[in-house]
C-alpha cells in the first residue's frame, strides 16, 4: 500500500521540517487528552443527571431525550464540516475555538432555568464539539510521526476514548447526589479553560495548503443528510422503526447521501475525497468502528438499568461499579500501544474483538439472580481488556498514511462512523430489550414488567450484541491487510504540516 497519499504536501511554518520531532509533542498530548476526556465525559454523565434535570426543569418524560439528543444531532450532522474546517483554518486555532465555544456551552447549560434554554445550550455543545474532536485526533496523527510513539498517543486517545464512559457515570453520579446537576455541565469550563491555556504554547499550529477550496455542495447534503439519519435514529426511539417520521427523515438521509457521494465524485475540493474511505484498510477500520458503535455502547445502558432497576444500586454506586471497565482498558490500550509497531493492527485487534465478544457473551447468563461479583464483574473486566486493544489499532489505522491535508476529515470520518453506529445501536437495541420485555410481560400474564422480565430484555439485546460484535470482527479481519513493515515505511516519509 502506499504510505501517504499524494495530497499529503501541507506545511505551518511554525512546525519542525523534514522528520524532526516536535520537542513539544508530549506536552500537546496532553493537551488533547484533557480535550478527549472532556468530550467523553460530557456524552455519558448527562446520562446520570437526567432524573434529576427532568424533575428540576419540569421536563416531560416525552421530551427528556432532547437532552441528549439536541447534542447528537448537532455533533454527529457537523462533524464531517467540523474535521473540513480543522483541515483548512488550521487545527490548533479550530481546537482552541472549540474548547473556548463547548466551555460556553456548557456553561450555559449549566446555568439553564428552563428546559428551552438547555436543549439550546446541548445543541450549541454538539456545534463545538463537532469542532473539537476531529481536531483533537488529527492533531494526534501529525504531530507524532514515528510509528512507535505515533502508536503510544494512539494508546491515550484509545484509553480515554473507550473508558472515558465509564468514568464519566462515576462523575456525574458524584456531581448529582453530593451537589447538583448543574455541575455536570459547568464542570467542563475549568477544563476547557486549562486546557486552552497549554494548548497556546504547547500545540503547534498545522493545516491544509494547496487546494483548500470549500465543498459548500458537499458540506450541505453531508450535513442535511447525516442531521436526518440521526433524527430519524432518535425518532425510532419513541415513534418505532416503522413511523412515519422515522421513515421518512431515514428515506430523506438516505437520498441527500447518496447525493453527497455523487458530488465528492465530481468534485475538484471535495468534502471527503473519496480515497480516504475507500483505501481497503482505512475503509475498514471506519466500517469496523461503525459495528463496534452498534454493538458495544449499548452496554452501559442495559448494565446501568440492571444495576438499578433489578439490583436496586443507587447511580453513583452504579457508575463506581463500572470503574473496573475504566481500568481494563486503560491497561490493555498501553498493551496495545506496544504490540502494535511489534504485530501490526490487524491481529492486535482481532484478539480485542474475540475478547469483547466473550465477555458481551457471558452477559447471557445473565438472571434476576445474578450478583455484581460473580455474574457481572468478568464480563466487564474480559470486554474492557478487549476493547483497548480494539480502539488503538483502530485508531491508528484510521488515520494512517492519509496524509496531513486530509487528516482532519478523516478524523472526522471515524469520529462519525463511531456516534452513528452508537445512535443506531440505542436505539435499535433498546427497542429489542423493551420488545422482549413486553412479550415475556404477556407470555406469564404480570400486571408490570418483573426484574424477570428486564432481564429478558436485556439478554436478548446482548445477543444481538455479541453478532454485530462478531460481523465487526469479520470486516476487520476481511478487509484490513497493513503490517508493521507498512507502519514502518511510513516513518521514512516527511510529514511535514505538524
């Protein structure tokens, strides 16, 4: 394969030449990683506070999701524009732009009196965030060159990626019982300002030079197009698969995408040029990531349930039992930092889809009987272990060889295919559990759903967990071919533009 593509020609003045490390890279890593964790933290602690926002605001139970949703949309429709516009404006100016407008956000998220004033100031996160995140992983991509450092800041992004959830129900349960809700929004403003006060030295500036054009066709249908399927996802979730709304926001995203891709086509400045997700390896990690999505975000939801509405935990000892997750993959993401300059990624990974899908497996166990030490604890340990070895290798091999021109949009590509097949998976998972519930409420004649009858629910979604797992490791075995020898090649090449 080849190493970079040819559109790889960017320069910033202010960054070394040739192969010449950045002597700041470190630093700016953890930089980005303050980043990461923020935007992390802030998809999965909102998920802990909503009981007690919806009572403070007066939110009716139909209208609670646009806390959350309000978010996704904006995020997952902007994300490909956002990760465009890190490319060309600059990824350390657009990375500070979006930790300055998300801690603004967010702090007027946490000061919402009114339920208005908080779907306005969600929506508004998604805005910066779409920013944010592409930014933060592109950033990553050129500004470690070598394979095996390149591979260890991959290790961070995938440790705080993958257990950054986790942490993030501890958080917000601790914010919630010992505070208030609103903290779990303003707690993002001291760490958005920190970290916009080490980005200013630490960060090196980079960007696109050459044809820097924008794709205003592109940037509307993709924007339009994802907008409608994330709408039509999070419709699905009240109105079913077969509503009249879902259908027709699924319908209209299918055709505007279809229109976008004929558009990057023709297109001199494409939005997304097409190259990046059709290289065999790149487009297989996105579609591999797009099926992890699926399959494994739901978990928290359906573990979270099991842990208070059959074991009766409070939620803050809920989100503490999750921290074993959070450690797992923080030690198996620094395993595969190691292993993937050795091995290459597509072993590596393949190993963290077999343990992620034993330990989803073990989840069929699952009983109104089952305790937290013997039937829950292994699955969380096995699948975390799994996990950080999927995320890094997926990682890298997302942004490998791209090329410091693209590297935005391509970040932008996997943080998309990532919200979408999480959105999906929500909302397609869910209305499996809450079917199967329902029918093993009719088969043994109960007034109310039992812990029984959850547990029904929640086993059946896992094993529709533990096949989207297995068809994600398929793709990733099937269609991801690169070796260390080509991450090695690559470290010969200058990546200049970092």
């Amino acid at each position: 394969m080849t190493a970079t593509d040819p559109a790889a020609t960017s320069a910033a003045a202010a960054a070394p030449t040739g192969l010449e490390p950045d002597p700041l890279r470190w630093k700016a890593l953890i930089v980005i990683a303050i980043a990461q964790l923020m935007v992390v933290l802030d998809a999965s602690i909102v998920n802990i506070a909503l009981p007690s926002i919806q009572a403070d605001l007066g939110i009716s139970d139909t209208d609670r999701q646009w806390a959350i949703t309000a978010y996704t949309l904006a995020f997952g429709s902007l994300l490909l524009l956002g990760g465009r516009i890190a490319d060309f404006a600059g990824r350390k100016r657009v990375f500070i732009i979006g930790l300055i407008g998300f801690a603004g956000a967010s702090a007027l998220a946490g000061l919402a009196t009114t339920q208005g004033l908080l779907f306005a100031a969600r929506g508004l996160q998604g805005v910066f965030a779409a920013l944010l995140a592409p930014a933060a992983l592109s950033l990553i991509s050129v500004t470690f060159t070598d394979s095996k450092e390149r591979a260890k800041a991959f290790g961070v992004y995938g440790a705080l990626s993958g257990g950054g959830a986790a942490i993030g129900l501890v958080v917000g349960g601790i914010l919630t019982q010992y505070a208030s809700w609103h903290w779990t929004m303003l707690i993002n403003v001291p760490i958005a300002l920190i970290a916009v006060l080490l980005a200013i030295p630490y960060v090196r500036e980079s960007r696109a030079h050459g044809n820097t054009k924008y794709d205003i066709p592109g940037a509307i249908t993709a924007t339009f197009g994802l907008f409608c399927l994330v709408f039509g996802i999070s419709k699905s979730e009240t109105d079913g698969w077969n509503g009249t709304t879902t259908m027709t926001f699924l319908a209209i995203s299918v055709v505007m995408l279809f229109v976008f891709l004929f558009i990057e086509y023709r297109s001199t400045h494409p939005l997304l040029p097409l190259k990046i997700v059709l290289e065999r390896n790149r487009g297989g990690a996105f579609l591999a990531s797009f099926f992890v999505g699926i399959g494994m975000f739901s978990m928290f939801l359906f573990i979270s349930y099991f842990f208070q509405a059959v074991l009766l935990y409070s939620p803050l000892t809920s989100g503490l039992l999750f921290l074993p997750f959070s450690a797992g993959v923080i030690v198996s993401a620094g395993i595969a930092s190691q292993l993937l300059p050795r091995f290459g990624p597509r072993w590596v990974t393949f190993t963290g889809f077999i343990l992620a899908i034993i330990g989803m497996a073990l989840y069929l166990r699952m009983t109104a009987e089952t305790t937290y030490v013997s039937g829950i604890l292994p699955s969380i340990i096995i699948m975390s272990l799994g996990m950080g070895l999927i995320f890094v290798p997926l990682s890298a091999t997302a942004l490998f060889g791209v090329g410091d021109h693209d590297a935005g949009v391509a970040s932008a590509v996997l943080n998309t295919s990532q919200q979408i097949g999480g959105s999906i998976g929500i909302a397609f998972l869910n209305t499996i559990a809450a079917g199967a519930t329902a029918a093993f409420v009719v088969a043994n004649n109960l007034q109310a759903p039992s812990a029984e009858a959850l547990v029904e629910g929640f086993t059946t979604a896992f094993m529709w967990s533990v096949a989207i797992m297995i068809v994600a490791a398929i793709v990733w075995i099937t269609l991801v071919r690169m070796s260390k020898d080509d991450m090695a090649a690559n470290d010969a090449v200058p990546s200049t533009g970092h």
